[in-house]
C-alpha cells in the first residue's frame, strides 16, 4: 500500500528526470533508508504524465514556434522552428528504434544494481562538472547542427541501455560539451527529453492495458496535478539559476548521491 508521505517523496524526486540528478539514483537511496515498496502501475503513470505536461507547459513558445514552422513548411517556406522540429524528430529516432528493437535481439542490460547506479551517478556527475567547467559557451539551440542532435540522440541511447545513467544528465553534459550555452544546454535536453518521456507514458499504458491495471481513481489527478506543479516549480528555478551559474551544484549533488549509495553497499554485509 502506497502511504501519503511516500507519494509527497515520489513527487517531489519524480523532478529528477526533468533536472540532471538521476531518478534511478534517488529510488536506491529510497529503498535503503525506507522499506516502502516500489511505486509502479497507473501511479507512475500519473506521476510521469504529470511531469510532461509541466515540460510542455513551460516550453509552449518552443512548441508553438515548431508547430507554426512546420505549417509554413508544408506551404514550401523555410522556417527556423520547422528546422529545430525536424532535428528533435531525427534526434528521437535512435532511442525509439533500440526500444523496439531490443526485443529482436540478444542484449543483456547491465545489471540493474546499487553499485552500478552508484558508480553511474559518481561518474556522470564528474563529467557533468568538468565538461561544464572546461566547455566554451558560443552556441545557442538555434544554432544546432544535424550532427549535434544525432550526437546528444546517442547520448540518450546510454541512458537508456545503463542503469543509473541519467538521461537528463547525459544529454546536458554533451550538450555543454558541444559548446552551447548552459540554458540552451537544458533547453535542448528537455525538448529532446519529451518525445522519450511522452514515448514512456504510451508504453505504459500499453503495459497497463495488458494487464488489466489501467482503472481510473479520482485521487490519481492530485498525483499528476502535484507532479506538474513540482516540474513547473523546478524547471523554473533551474533555469534561472543556469542563467548566472553553473551546473556544478547539480553536479556535485550527482557526486554526492553516488557516492552515499557505494558507501552503503560496501557497509552491507554480502
């Protein structure tokens, strides 16, 4: 049975995926210090669906300018939002064909393990600080190449192959590695990031519908409501502090998460 205070903790941590500090990393850190069971089913949906309304929420001029490019494209006109609109669709492709693939074929996903995500966490959250620190700052979102959206696609094909891997994590370091700007930096990995998490909400549903789990209850909308509010409030206070700042408190945070996870692995008795 699901208990308030591990709702009010789910959402309040389900921001994780929007910034770079791992969703994975947290629930670890949830289930050594909690013997809460793990939040799955229509809650995570709501949580998740949630969480992407509060991303397109805060992004609707970037929506609505690709919406509106794209509508001027199919008249024969160039237009910079049908450009970004076609590169996030290209970008998307490689994560949704190893999701549909990985069925076919023989892959064995690492193990899904607090070591691993600890040391997933230290080591992005390493190179989330050195990439930020060493990275020049000359690009902006309009000026991404085709090139750079397949390079930070293959990012997100990582994140999703290695447990604790963050995808927001990952997609912001080579974002700042490639040059651009910390808020643009964000910016790309957040519009990129809503395609795979609205992709996520479709599977499952699906999943859902297979198993007979997909039953409405009226307090699943306070769910999604919070998760909204939360994303809204973070995604807020993330980007005006990358407006002045660095991603290094993120980073260390990241850092820190690991490596409280690795400690209490080698403190646990085998």
């Amino acid at each position: 049975m699901v208990g308030i205070a591990q709702l009010i903790v789910v959402v309040v941590l389900g921001v994780t995926h929007i910034a770079p500090l791992g969703s994975a990393a947290h629930q670890t850190l949830i289930e050594a210090f909690t013997s809460w069971p793990r939040i799955g089913g229509i809650v995570y949906l709501a949580l998740s669906v949630g969480l992407l309304l509060s991303m397109m929420a805060y992004f609707w001029s970037d929506l609505w300018d690709m919406g509106v490019g794209l509508a001027r494209a199919a008249k024969g006109k160039r237009d910079p939002g049908a450009r970004l609109a076609i590169q996030l669709f290209i970008a998307t492709v490689p994560v949704a064909a190893v999701v549909f693939a990985l069925p076919f074929v023989e892959f064995s996903f690492p193990a899904y393990t607090p070591t691993v995500i600890g040391w997933s966490a230290v080591i992005g959250g390493f190179f989330l600080f050195m990439l930020d620190r060493m990275s020049m700052t000359i690009k902006r979102l309009e000026h991404a190449s085709y090139i750079d959206m397949i390079v930070v696609a293959l990012a997100q094909v990582v994140a999703y192959l290695v447990p604790g891997v963050s995808r927001s994590a990952i997609t912001m370091t080579f974002a700042r590695a490639l040059g651009y700007e910390r808020v643009d930096a964000a910016r790309f990995s957040l519009l990129l990031g809503m395609p795979a998490l609205a992709g996520a909400c479709v599977l499952q549903i699906m999943a859902l519908v297979k198993t007979g789990g997909l039953t409405w209850q009226p307090w699943l909308l306070g769910v999604g409501g919070a998760a909204f509010c939360a994303g809204l409030v973070t995604l807020g206070l993330m980007m005006a502090w990358l407006k002045r700042h660095s991603f290094a408190p993120l980073a260390i945070y990241r850092l820190l998460a690991g490596a409280v996870i690795l400690v209490i692995v080698w403190q646990t008795p085998v």
